[in-house]
C-alpha cells in the first residue's frame, strides 16, 4: 500500500489535466481509483479570521488526516488546493464498490469527528467516486466539487456523494403562486413572515438547479430592497451594501432564510423607531433637563405616554444602548463639565447631575473616565 503523500503544486489546478495531477502527486497512473474527496471549511471561518489563523488551520487540519490516514487506510494521498483538502483514495483492494464507499465514509467520519472536537468546527464532504482507473482523477475532482456545492440543499455538517445530488428539472406552479402572493404582501407582516419561511422549505426541498434557484432568491431580495428604498432605509437596514458579497456567508438555503429574517426584522425595528422618533427625542430633552431629579424608567416612560417595556426596547433599538447605561454617561458628562467650569465641590457636583451617592458617583466616573473627578479635575486644570 502506497504511504499517504502531503503534496502541493500550484500549478496544478482544477483545470490541470489528470496526468499532471498524477505527477504533481507522484502517484502511478495504474493505480485505481476508488473516489476523490474534498474537505472545505465554511466561509463564515474566513470572515472572521486572520491571513494566520487560516495557514494554522491548515496545518491543524492536514495533520488530523495524516493522524486518520495512511499505510493502514487505502489512501492514496492528500493535498491542499486553494483553500480546499483533496484526498485521493486508490481501490487496490477491488473490493465492491458500496464496499470500498463504507471503508472510505468511516475513514472520513473519524477525520469529522476529530476536527469537530479538536478545532470547534464543521466541515463539508464532497465526494465522488465509482471506480475507474488513476487517470480520471481531474474528472472525479470536478465532481466532488460539485457534490460540494451540493451542501445548499443538505448542509454544511454533511457528507455529500456526487452520486447523490440529484435536482428538479422545472420550478412547480405552486412555488411560483406562493412567491407571487407573498411579493403582494406587506413583507414585514407575521403572514409575510410565516409564508417566506414555508417558501424557503419548499426551495429546501424541491432542489432546483442552482441558477433557478438563485433566480428565486434575488427575486425574494429584491422585495426587501425594495421596500427599504421605498421607506427611505437602506443604509439602516443593509448598510454599505456590496450586491457581489450580499450572501457572503450564506451557503445553505436556511442560511437564505436567515439572512432575509435579519433585515426584515430590520425594516421593522427601523419603521417603528422612524414613527416614534418625535418621542424618542422628546425623551432626551426630559433626561437632559432633569438630571439633577430622580430619572426613572417609569417616569420617562410615563412622560412620553409608553408604557415601560415599550418604551426600554424602543430607546435601546434607537440608540444602541440602554437607558440606565445612557443617563449614567450623560450625567457623567455633565459632571466632567461642572469640574472644569465651577468651583463646586465634588459631593457638589454628584449631587448636581442627581447622584446621591459620592462614592458610588467616584467609581463610576473613574469606570467611565479611567480617573476620580478630584484627578480629572487636576489633570484639565494643570494641562
């Protein structure tokens, strides 16, 4: 049995032909071939790590196939290509083909389980096999990057054939009138809401062709888009958008689903806080008028006619931070000012921007500031 081989040619591709796979992996082309597999990791791992991270991935995950491969497996060798790990498994043996496929799937299935544990993350499968000899390499690694692809439908934790992947032909009529009717509805209703998801299992389920299946979906985006324009909201739905990257991130039609609930709870947090924003700011002006008073949530609440729980959810979705948390910073401010421009006392001030607690008012100016007022007041005052 041939030892694994860790090799990587860049100039070999997905385009190369097979006997420059085979050379560049320094296999023998008599060998035969059971399948090829590709491992990939999931573009929401490359979103949030360094240029570093990935090269340490890399050799974290090359040495767990290594660790589950070898003289003791049918492997024939392993390689990174791009940001994908091949392997290559040789049929030596001539086993039957499901034979040869289980050996391989629990070859595979300890490498999973080892990553899973080892580095907190799943991978996807692709592969693609049935016999043949060494040559047709470059075709099976073709395949096992479509079965890959393949994870829109069965997900991201998954081991996908290419034998497996298997699409509808025709979009059925009845998918059609479900996203008819749901584009004549207002898209931030609960109906809405409950009619897209059932909308998105269909898509799950049906397994369209992958460009009919992106057709629908840019169909379905393009209502929310359009909604937040129309509602004057683009920036605070969707941001800077990038159209080329709008699903970076999303690779499985629930991930779709997920992303369309995110902007259209968006669309709605964004709605409400526009309709009640006279209030939001009526608000403020109570806060900054009575800081020296008792500011309770009761008693904004009760000034702008909300009740309590509204109201805290409304302020938080309109200023990104509590309301405790927002008097306590504007109270701290007002303070700095008091310290450089009046000769008051520090109890003074406390009690001025409505601390009745000196101590309690030093230690939250020195969490918010790094200094006690006494040293705040110094350090201005000399500099």
């Amino acid at each position: 049995m041939k030892k694994i081989l860790f090799a990587h040619d860049e100039s070999v591709d997905d385009k190369a032909d097979s006997a420059e796979w085979a050379e560049a992996l320094n296999i023998k082309t008599d060998n035969l071939l059971a399948a090829v597999g590709v491992i990939d990791y999931h573009d929401k791992f490359l979103l949030h790590n360094t240029e570093e991270d990935i090269l340490q991935l890399n050799e974290e995950i090359m040495s767990i196939i290594s660790e589950n491969t070898g003289d003791r497996t049918n492997t024939l060798a392993a390689c990174i290509d791009e940001d994908k790990y091949v392997l290559i498994f040789s049929d030596v043996s001539r086993e039957e083909n499901s034979a040869a496929k289980r050996k391989i799937e629990k070859i595979l299935s300890s490498i999973k389980k080892e990553i899973e544990e080892k580095l907190q993350m799943t991978v996807t499968f692709g592969l693609s096999g049935g016999g043949g000899n060494i040559t047709n390499v470059a075709a099976y690694y073709e395949n096992a990057l479509s079965a890959l692809r393949y994870k829109l439908y069965m997900g991201t934790n998954s081991l996908i054939w290419y034998e497996q992947c298997t699409f509808s032909e025709e979009i059925p009529s009845e998918l059609k009138d479900a996203i008819n009717e749901w584009s004549r509805k207002p898209i931030r209703s609960e109906e809405a809401m409950r009619q897209l998801e059932d909308i998105f299992q269909m898509l799950g389920t049906l397994r369209l062709r992958y460009s009919q299946y992106n057709l629908l979906l840019l169909r379905l985006v393009g209502n929310v888009i359009r909604d937040a324009e129309d509602s004057a909201m683009m920036s605070k739905v969707f941001g800077d958008i990038d159209t080329s990257t709008v699903f970076c991130g999303c690779e499985t039609w629930r991930d779709h689903f997920q992303w369309m609930q995110k902007h259209i709870s968006r669309l709605k947090e964004g709605g409400r806080e526009e309709k009640h924003r006279s209030e939001i700011e009526a608000a403020l002006r109570y806060i900054e008028d009575n800081l020296g008073e008792p500011l309770t949530l009761s008693r904004i609440a009760d000034h702008v006619n909300f009740s309590k729980n509204y109201f805290s959810q409304l302020f938080k979705q309109s200023m990104g931070e509590n309301l405790v948390d927002y008097i306590a910073r504007i109270r701290i401010n007002r303070a700095k000012e008091l310290l450089l421009s009046s000769d008051y006392k520090v109890y003074e001030i406390a009690a001025e921007v409505g601390f009745e607690s000196q101590h309690y008012f030093n230690r939250l100016f020195k969490t918010l500031v790094g200094v006690t007022p006494t040293e705040y007041r110094n350090i201005k005052c000399f500099s």
